[in-house]
C-alpha cells in the first residue's frame, strides 16, 4: 500500500469537478455531501474536496481534508470505480477526528453498497 495520495486519486481540474456535478447523482447525510460518478469497476477512486469557508478557519478546514483524505486512501476497496467530490456540512465540527473518520468510512460504505 502507497502511504502518499498520487495525483492519479485526485481531482483536480475544473471540467471534472463540473462533470461530476451535472451528471453525478448525489449522497447526503447530517455530515457530508457528496457528488459521485460511477467510471469502471477496475479503476480507483478519485476524490475532489469542496470545503466552504463557512466551516471555519484555514486550519480547521485543513484538518478536515487531511482526515478525508486519509480515509480515502486507506479504503481503496470502498472507492473503486467512484469519482467523488464530498462537501462536509457543519456537523462535522462537533467530530474528533476519529469519529469524523469513521462517519466519512460509513457514507463511503452506503455509496459502495448502492
């Protein structure tokens, strides 16, 4: 297992970030959005992060991305075939960062599983 997020995982250009909103269905629960196209089962996730600055200061948002991300790579089976673009909603604040983990790992599951 790599322990780096490859550039290959991210999205990152704007067209695809604007794909994904038009032709993407959406998941939502109390903490996150999210935006999700299906491409092929053989192919790994890619993840974009949507992080408005009404959830805090720079470094609160950050420790939301890195949390994100790190969830994100270390589920590569939950992801497969997934482009993702999640948008935490506010409840996420009142989270440490196990349980913030730990919800994005079960909304991940709830996508896979649909």
């Amino acid at each position: 297992m790599s322990f780096t997020f490859s550039r290959a995982r991210r999205i990152r250009s704007p067209s695809d970030f604007q794909y994904i909103y038009e032709h993407g269905q959406l998941y939502k629960d109390e903490c996150f959005r999210i935006f999700y196209v299906r491409t092929g089962q053989a192919e790994l996730g890619r993840l974009g992060l949507s992080i408005s600055k009404k959830l805090g200061k720079a470094h609160v948002r950050n420790r939301i991305k890195r949390i994100i991300r790190e969830a994100f790579r270390l589920h590569p089976e939950l992801t497969r075939g997934l482009d993702l673009i999640v948008q935490p909603r506010s409840a996420v604040l009142a989270l440490s960062n196990a349980q913030l983990r730990q919800r994005f790992v079960e909304a991940l599951t709830a996508l896979s599983a649909q």
